[in-house]
C-alpha cells in the first residue's frame, strides 16, 4: 500500500512531470521525490515510469499539480510584514 506522498508523486510523475518540477511544485528536493518514486514503483512491482498510469488506481491520487505556492505568503523575517511579489 502506498503512503500519501508516494500515491501524490507517483500520480504526478504517471501525469508526465518530472522529478524537478514535481520537486519544485511539492518544496522538496528531487532526491526526495526520487526516493518516494522508488518506493512506490517497488510497492507497484514495476520497473518504469511509463508503467505507472497502468498500474495506479483511480484512488491514488490527483494527476493534476498543485499549486501550493497560491496559498504560501512570504513576510519579512525581521518585522513581519508581507512581501510583495510572491
């Protein structure tokens, strides 16, 4: 069974993303998200990412990326006002 991250990245990487740009979207670092795809295809018993779609359940997971960086608010460490431009 998958754990919620895997299922989040393998839906991702099975959508054609990279592990960069999922890195990127999720704020983790690529060798994180490398180490759960492994997981995850281990988990499935397969060997490629092209086998991924096949062998994800509609529960798995969106395929779709989300965009948490809507909802991050940068302030300024010192006085704690917002920053502009994020």
């Amino acid at each position: 069974r998958l754990s919620p991250r895997e299922r989040e990245i393998a839906a991702l990487a099975a959508a054609g993303h990279t592990n960069r740009d999922i890195a990127s979207r999720l704020f983790l670092s690529s060798r994180t998200v490398k180490y759960h795809l492994a997981n995850a295809m281990r988990k499935l018993d397969i060997n490629s990412r092209r086998q991924l779609p096949a062998a994800l359940t509609p529960e798995s997971g969106p395929a779709t990326m989300p965009d948490r960086r809507a909802d991050h608010t940068c302030r300024c460490a010192r006085c704690g006002r917002e920053l502009a431009g994020n």
